[in-house]
C-alpha cells in the first residue's frame, strides 16, 4: 500500500530522516514511536507531502507521489490525516467541517455530504454536536469531529500524528476508541503515538525511530518484550 | 466674530453634493484598493522572491511617497497619458484606489499571515489546492481579524480624498475652498467641512464595530 524508499528529509542543514525504508501493507496498522525530535512525524507528514522530500520515493498504491507529473492533490484526497492539534475550520459548524472538503473538492452534492457526515458524527459518537461550532467542544469531540472529517473523504489510508498528545487525560479513551473501531474496519493507519497500550493492543507492527532512522520494527508483543536494540531498549525502560 | 449661518445655507446644496462625491469616491476607492491590495498582497507573499518583488516594490513606492504627490502624478501624468486629457474624478478615484491598495495589502498580508498554518496543512490534507484552500478555510478567518485595521484604513480614505479638492474634483473641501474664497470667512466654511467629515467617519466607525460584533458572536 505504501512503499517508502531511502526517503530522506532535510530542514535546511538539519538531516531529520536518513534514509528510511518502510512498507507497509492494506490494512496494516502500524504505529510509529520514538523519542521527540526523532523524526517520527516529519516521516507521516512525507507520505502525505505536507513537507517536501529532499531524497527519495514514496510510493502509495503504485503511484510515485514525489514525482511532479502525479497530481498532489489527487492523492491527498486517498490519504486521510488527523493533527496533534486537530485544526478544525473554526469559522464552520461541526457538519460543514465535515461536508467542506467532499463538496468542494470532489464536488459531492451538499445533501450527499450532510447524510455522509451526519453518518460519520454518529460513529464517531458527536451527532448531537452537528451544528455546534468547534470552540464549544471538549479537546476528545475535537479530534473525534477531526478523524470523522478526514474520513468524509473516504480515504485508504489514514495518518494520525499524535492524536492523543494535546488531549486531557481522562478523554484520550474515547479517540483511542475511534481509532480501534477503525482499525477493526479494517483500515490502513500509521499511527505516531506515545499511547503505548495502544501501540500493543492495535498495532500489527510497531516502529521504534531515534535520530531520523528506523532502529527496530516488530510486532508489538516482541518489540516491547524482547526488544533487540539498545537504544530500542533504553528507550522503552524510560516509558514503561 | 459674528458667524455667518447664511453663507453656510447658501453653499449648502453644493456641500450636499460634495459629500456625495466625497462619499462616492470612498466608496470606489475602498472597493478598487480592496480588491488590488488582496491581489497584491497574495502576490508579495509569494514563495518566489523574484515574482513578488514587484509588489513589495509598490507596497514600498505607493506608501513611501505622499499621497498629494500621487495625485498630482496620476491627474497631470498617468490619466492625460491614457485618456488625452485629464478628468479629476477619475484621478482621484484612481490616486486614492493606488494609494489604499497599498495599506490593505500589507493589512490582507498581516491577516492571512496571522492564521495558524494547522489550517492550511488541514484543508490540503483532505485534497483542497492552495487557491480552495485559501478562499474556504484561511481568507474566512483572517478577514474577521482584518476588520479593525481594515476600518482603520477606510476613515483615512475619507479624510485623504479631501486632497482631490486640489486637482478641482468638486467634493467636500472643494466648495469649502471655493466658500472661504468668495467670502474671504474661514471659520465657517472649514469647520463645515470638518463637521462633514467627522459625521462621514462616525458613521463609519459605528458600521464598523456592529460587523466586528455581530461576526464576533457568529
């Protein structure tokens, strides 16, 4: 579904991803961890070219996203994204966050979007919320409002860099809930995260990254429990 | 002193008209310089140094020099250079439209550059181009914010249109001249005029701080 080949990321003379390779299949989850500054989501913000490669090829469904013939924003539409900080359109109500991008950019008809939308509020749990603006909701409805309108674009994939990491404590449950709903789904997700016990329960392979290199990929059970790396394992006894 | 009320109700139907150009050339000049000042304030927020040279060459021309001297520029060079000969109202309209595309560029550049770039990243996450983006998610939001300086630009417009009365487009201080000139009085007609003007910005300020309020609660 992905393939990442000697991707490398430069910010000026700051090399922040050296030459990763990764890929990662249909309906995978794969959860990216490491310590900040480690590259983690400079990595996710690549596969959906928010920052610009400076080597390398990414490849989703086939298709060479850095090369310049391909339409950028053709693929973004297959490419769902979900912010540490949500980034909601604060000047729209919930459901237009939701209806602006299918109306708009695949030039859905309005009434086909608020169903499409109304139905996505409702799995995600906020469909009382539909015609509330976003500064009245709790930071967990945000993100639930925020995966549900990258959803509204039907995408293949989903990217979720840190969605949990700006949240309250006690409403973390109800985005990780989402998250697993849609996992169960059968979604495509890379998720960068510091929810280990999510990176354990839902994870179909877990990503340990420092110093813009991938250091170990597992499944979670051995990563976690047998880690082979030092750094891997310094890391991990500092969190758990 | 002895203030003479009479003279002001003599010149009163042409005050009237004045006023009206005055406002007509506000108006003109805050609906041209909006729409020229957005073009160029997106265009010296371009990537490319070289493309948006040219408009921080005119932000810096056009607020670097004296409105009067524009005026006088456009009415005795650029409009006869066009037209063959010279026509006041155009050359004010044109001036003060030049002049305020200038200012609300930079206020348009401040706005759009006040927005958090989580909503750009956002909008082009979920496949909207630049331009969509710009228009539905960032120019929304940052003309909210833009409105007080914007407000702040539209009552200087009004209070530097009074500059065309030197080139003979009869607004407000044009007749306020031409009433101090017959009757050598100076009282009566400047503070006329001023009485104008300030009723002009009032009203404006008032509109103004109701759109601030009633998109503040939206």
């Amino acid at each position: 579904m992905i393939q990442i080949q000697n991707l490398k990321k430069s910010f000026g003379d700051n090399e922040v991803l050296k030459d990763i390779n990764l890929n990662i299949a249909p309906q995978e989850v794969v959860v990216v961890i490491g310590p900040s500054g480690s590259g983690k989501s400079t990595l996710l913000r690549c596969i959906n070219l928010l920052e610009s490669i400076t080597d390398g090829h990414i490849h989703i469904e086939g298709k060479d996203i850095t090369d310049k013939k391909n339409n950028i924003n053709k693929m973004r539409q297959e490419v769902g994204m979900v912010f540490q900080h949500f980034n909601l359109f604060p000047h729209k109500t919930v459901i237009e966050n939701l209806m602006m991008a299918p109306t708009k950019v695949r030039k859905v008809s309005p009434e086909v979007a608020r169903n499409k939308g109304l139905e996505l509020l409702k799995k995600v749990g906020l469909e009382e919320k539909a015609n509330a603006y976003p500064s009245s909701l709790s930071g967990g409805q945000k993100q639930r409002v925020a995966i549900a309108r990258a959803l509204a674009m039907e995408p293949k994939i989903m990217l979720f860099d840190e969605p949990t990491s700006a949240l309250d404590p006690e409403v973390v449950g109800e985005v990780l809930e989402v998250m697993k709903q849609l996992a169960k789904e059968g979604m495509t997700m890379v998720v960068v995260t510091h929810e280990m016990g999510f990176a354990r329960e839902v994870g179909d392979r877990v990503i340990f990254m420092d110093g813009g290199y991938v250091v170990e990929a597992n499944v979670p059970k051995e990563l976690f429990e047998n880690p082979q790396h030092e750094r891997t394992q310094a890391f991990l006894s500092k969190i758990l | 002193m002895d203030f003479r009320f009479d003279i002001i109700a003599e010149y009163a139907p042409f005050l009237l008209k004045g006023t009206l150009l005055t406002i007509g050339l506000s108006i003109a000049g805050i609906l041209i310089g909006t729409v020229l000042g957005l073009l160029i304030g997106l265009g010296k927020m371009m990537k490319n140094k070289l493309l948006a040279f040219p408009f921080t060459l005119y932000i810096t021309f056009f607020r670097g020099t004296p409105l009067f001297v524009q005026i006088l520029l456009v009415h005795f060079g650029v409009v006869p250079l066009f037209l063959g000969e010279t026509n006041a109202i155009y050359a004010a309209i044109i001036a003060l439209s030049l002049n305020s595309a200038a200012y609300i560029a930079e206020i348009f550049r401040a706005g759009i550059e006040s927005i958090d770039k989580g909503q750009m990243e956002a909008a082009r996450s979920l496949g909207m181009t630049h331009v969509q983006a710009m228009w539905n998610v960032i120019l929304p939001q940052a003309f909210k914010r833009m409105i007080p300086p914007l407000g702040n630009e539209f009552i200087v417009l009004i209070k530097e249109s009074s500059l065309a009365a030197v080139i003979t487009a009869p607004e407000i201080m044009y007749w306020g001249r031409a009433m101090a000139g017959q009757y050598y009085k100076v009282w009566e007609p400047y503070l006329t005029a001023a009485l104008i003007y300030l009723v002009l910005t009032i009203s404006l300020s008032f509109l103004l701080n109701r759109l601030e309020r009633r998109l503040k609660t939206e």
